[in-house]
C-alpha cells in the first residue's frame, strides 16, 4: 500500500508503475500545478490591485480595461509553474515538453486559426445567421496589442499544460489516443467550470462540448505533426484573439473585451453561430474543425509517405 500511495504522489520522478497509476499520477499533478497556480495568480492580482490603491478584498476592484487585461497576464505564473513542475520533478528539457527550434511553428498555427476563422465566418454570413457591418475606425490600437499579448500568454499556458506537460509526458507510458482523450479532457472541463455553457440551452451545451473536444484534439494532432508546441501556441492565441477582438465576438461564452476591429452583427441566435455561447457552440465551427483535422491528417500522411519512399 505504501509503494502505490508513494506512485501517486506528484511530487516525485518514480515511473516505475503500472499505467493506471502513472495516470492517476499525471492527472493529479496537474491539478495541482493549476490549484497553485491559480492561488498565486489571485494572490499576485489582488497585490498589484492593492498596490494601485483599491480594496479588492472590499470588492472595490477597478472598471475597464485593466480590470481585464491583468487576470489575463496572470495567467504567465500557469505557464511557469508548470515548466518548473517539468523541469524540477520530471527533470524534462524544454524540447521535451514541446519548445523545439521550430518556433517559427508560431506562425503555421495562427495562418491555420485565421483560416478557420474566416470559413466559420463564411458559412454564418451566407446562411444568414450572422451580416457584417462595417469596419471600426474607431478601435482602440492600444487595446489590439495589450489584448494580443493578452491571448497570447493566456493561449501559451493552456497549451503548455494541457499539450505540453499532460500529453506529453502520459504518451510515453499509455497509448496515444488516450493521452491525447485525457489531455482533451483537462483542456475541457476547466472550461465548462468557468464559462456557463449550459445557461445557452443542452442543443448548444451538447455542441459546445463536442467542438471543444474537437479543437482539443486538433491542437493535440497538430502538435504530433509538427513535433512542437509553437504551433498549437499559435493556433490557440491567434483563435481566441481573433475571435474576440479582432471580430468583437463571444469566446466560449466570454463576451468581447472590445469593440472588434470589424462589426458583425448577430441576426439570430441559433445552433449555426453557437448563440449566446459564440461561435465555439455552433455547427458552422464543428464543420470547419472536422475538415481541418482531416486536412492535417492527410497532409502528415502524404508527406510521411512520401519520406518514406525517399
């Protein structure tokens, strides 16, 4: 009984156990680097709140942007505990986790985000669920880079904990597929916890759910593909951005933090735009994410095929 408590303990390297105890094991460390991450970051927010002269903890918070964009920059403390957690406990290199020399990988995922994006937009125009309106000339520049920064930290840390601890550190003992199911599984409980998915009716919870599951596994095989994580990096940044700033849209039931770059007017709510919860409940995004994976998964057949004939 000792040895097994011993294995599950996440503070420790032992990986001499059987593969339900190595889950159990992963799985466990990852609520732990999130429960410390998550009371340092509060610990770290309600600091500098205090420090510029409010009362959180009297509920006297700050309105605006700021009240925003801190939370957000907080996340960096996910990303860092969790690469220390690899680094330390698991004694793995950043290589290892997924920070090869590919980090210009970047740029593959955010041209792969835009493009989804734009075809998800596409379907929602021509079906008559969503219309443009015009281009805001009157957006904030400052807003667009202090959000971009924004999501690309926030985009950062859940890939590195979700694509870059969890799986790949569960794909060296369990099959694949359930490494990728279980870090999928991480990737989206934590987001029905804290967004109200439900609140848009089951049709759109349902759906919601399936696509996170669907984006989760895309972001998983694109890591496959490219032996990195940049590239899901990338993809996750540049979709949530792109999202909700750029388009001024719903992510994952989080209204917009700005007035988007460009103006689009939702005409009904229903299950192609996703409703209340935004485009990532809606059947326009599971489409276009069926496809893409398709389309990645051919690719990284026709080119191992044709490594192997070299």
């Amino acid at each position: 009984m000792k040895t097994h408590v011993i294995n599950l303990l996440p503070f420790n390297n032992r990986t001499e156990m059987s593969r339900t105890e190595y889950v159990i094991k992963k799985v466990l460390a990852f609520i732990l680097i999130f429960f410390v991450a998550g009371v340092l970051g509060e610990a770290v927010v309600i600091g500098l709140y205090t420090g510029m002269g409010y009362d959180p903890l009297h509920g006297v918070m700050p309105e605006g942007q700021i009240a925003g964009l801190i939370p957000y920059y907080g996340y960096i403390l996910f990303s860092v505990i969790a690469i220390l957690y690899c680094k330390l406990i698991e004694k793995r290199s950043m290589r290892d986790i997924g920070f090869t020399k590919r980090g210009t990988d970047y740029l593959l995922g955010i041209g792969v985000a835009v493009a989804m994006l734009v075809l998800v937009l596409f379907l929602c125009l021509v079906t008559g669920s969503v219309s443009f309106l015009r281009i805001n000339r009157d957006v904030s520049i400052s807003g667009l880079l202090l959000w971009g920064l924004a999501f690309i930290i926030q985009g950062s840390e859940e890939e590195i904990l979700c694509r870059g601890f969890l799986m790949n550190t569960l794909k060296k003992k369990i099959p694949l597929p359930a490494a990728v199911f279980i870090s999928s599984t991480a990737f989206v409980i934590p987001h029905l916890i804290m967004t109200p998915i439900l609140d848009s009716g089951l049709v759109y919870a349902l759906i919601g759910i399936a696509n996170l599951y669907l984006i989760s596994v895309l972001f998983s095989i694109i890591v496959l593909w490219r032996g990195n994580i940049w590239v899901s990096c990338g993809l996750h940044a540049a979709w949530n951005y792109v999202l909700n700033i750029i388009l001024g849209l719903t992510v994952s039931g989080n209204d917009a933090k700005m007035d988007g770059l460009f103006l689009i007017g939702i005409n009904k709510l229903n299950i192609i735009n996703g409703s209340e919860y935004g485009f990532e409940a809606g059947i326009a995004t599971t489409v276009i994410t069926i496809i893409t994976i398709c389309v990645i998964l051919y690719i990284w057949k026709v080119r191992s095929d044709n490594n192997g004939i070299q």
